[in-house]
C-alpha cells in the first residue's frame, strides 16, 4: 500500500491534536493518509490500553485514515536508538509515504523531540538499501513538522476551517483524555483533559488561521523552504 501522507506521533492523540484538520482535508481531497504512533500510551494518567485503542480507531474513522496503527516502543523513554529507528524504517517502506508529518525537535514531552529524531532519520536510513528489512528501499519526498506544546515560526499554515467540526469530533473520540462535556467522570484530573486546554487549543488554531487570513489553521515547519509555483493563485485569495 502506498500513502500520500503518513503522519507519525509518539502518542495517540498527538497528530489528532496539532494536524488533523489538515489530515481530514487531504482526505477529502482524494488523497490516501495515516498515522503511525510510535507507542501505545501506556504512561498516560488517565485511561486503559484498550480505551486508547478504541479512541484511535474511533478518531481514525472520523478523519477518513486508510491506514492507521500502533508500534510499541516504550511510552516515557522513546530514545533515538537502532531499534526504534528500524521499526519506523520498516513502517516507511511498508507505506510508502510521499509526504510524512511529524512531531517538532523540540518540545515539552521529551518522547515528541526523540521521536522526531527517530523518525526523521529512518526516512533517511530506507532509502539505504543496504539497511536489509526484507522490503525494498525508500525515502519519502518531504517531511513536515507539526506543532505540540512549544511554539516555532511556521514555513506555512493550512486552512482548516472547512473541517473544524470533523476536527473536534476527532478529538473528543478521546474521551479519557481531552475535556467532553459530561464524559470520564472518575477519572484524575489533567491539564490536557481541562477545559481551559480545549480552549487553549483552538485558540491557536484561531491565531494560526488569522495569520492567513482565515478562521482556523494548522501550522508546519520544513527545513529548507518551500517553492511556490503561482503568486496569485498561493496569495491572490487572502484577505488581511
Ligand atoms: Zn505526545
């Protein structure tokens, strides 16, 4: 299976929360998406494996993901060794992915900057083909960095405020751990399930889209910069 967009976190919900809108917009354009975590959640204060799981599927349905699943590298102490990076090279090759998305190198929770140094080496290391995973070699076209907890100047931001509605949805499949009115009572307290995090959350995405001149949007960052093919067709539309 080849995908246009394979989107790697360290933690379910980690994508959903920085970079489902444009994932949910991608899909509905035609274009084949997934996601990858790199661990199943297992350190979270609130909710079981099998809830988070479930959520992920759940959210999965919601966005229109081709493919989605979970690696089991250990939550808390994600490291940017051998194995970890042979696994997501394994993943790459299976998937074949044109554009992977990613956690920012440098963030709050240390397992999002180690696993994006795991992930954006392998996409290097299966291109190797001497690296012997019984696949062929691999190297996606472009990887893009989304943004977690710590902010950085975007190289672009998408307009998401078609999918705004799908994009909540998304998130509150993850009901043990983002704020739903009314759900996991009884379980402890965590900012991320506070509703002042929800408001946090689409306060950025308010600010990134008026960047652009839109509602909502999600930043990026590449390394490099980006080509842009036609001035009035990228900016002729805004409205500042
Ligand atoms: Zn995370």
């Amino acid at each position: 299976m080849s995908l246009d967009i394979l989107a790697f976190g360290a933690h379910p919900d980690d994508v959903e929360l920085a970079a489902s809108g444009t994932l949910i917009r991608a899909a509905r354009a035609g274009a084949s998406t997934g996601i990858m975590t790199l661990t199943r959640g297992e350190m979270g204060t609130r909710g079981t494996l099998a809830a988070r799981a479930s959520e992920f599927d759940a959210a999965a349905a919601i966005m229109g993901l081709a493919h989605h699943g979970m690696l089991s590298l250990p939550d808390g102490w994600l490291t940017p060794d051998r194995e970890s990076k042979l696994a997501v090279v394994r993943e790459i090759r299976a998937h074949r992915p044109r554009i992977v998305l990613l956690p920012h190198d440098e963030d709050r929770h240390p397992d999002h900057p180690a696993a994006a140094r795991i992930v954006e080496e392998a996409a290097f290391l299966a291109g190797l083909a001497k690296i012997d995973t019984g696949q062929p070699p691999y190297r996606p076209a472009q990887l893009i960095f989304y943004m977690s907890t710590w902010e950085f100047a975007p190289s672009f931001i998408v307009d998401i405020s078609d999918v705004i509605e799908e994009k909540r949805r998304a998130l509150r499949a993850y009901s043990t751990q983002v704020f739903v009115p009314g759900q996991a009572a009884g379980e402890p307290p965590t900012f991320i399930a506070s509703e002042h995090f929800q408001e946090l959350i689409f306060a950025r995405m308010e600010h990134y889209g008026h960047l652009i001149g839109r509602k909502y949007g999600e930043p990026f960052r590449i390394r490099g910069v980006m080509e842009v093919d036609d001035l009035v067709a990228t900016f002729g539309g805004r409205t500042l």
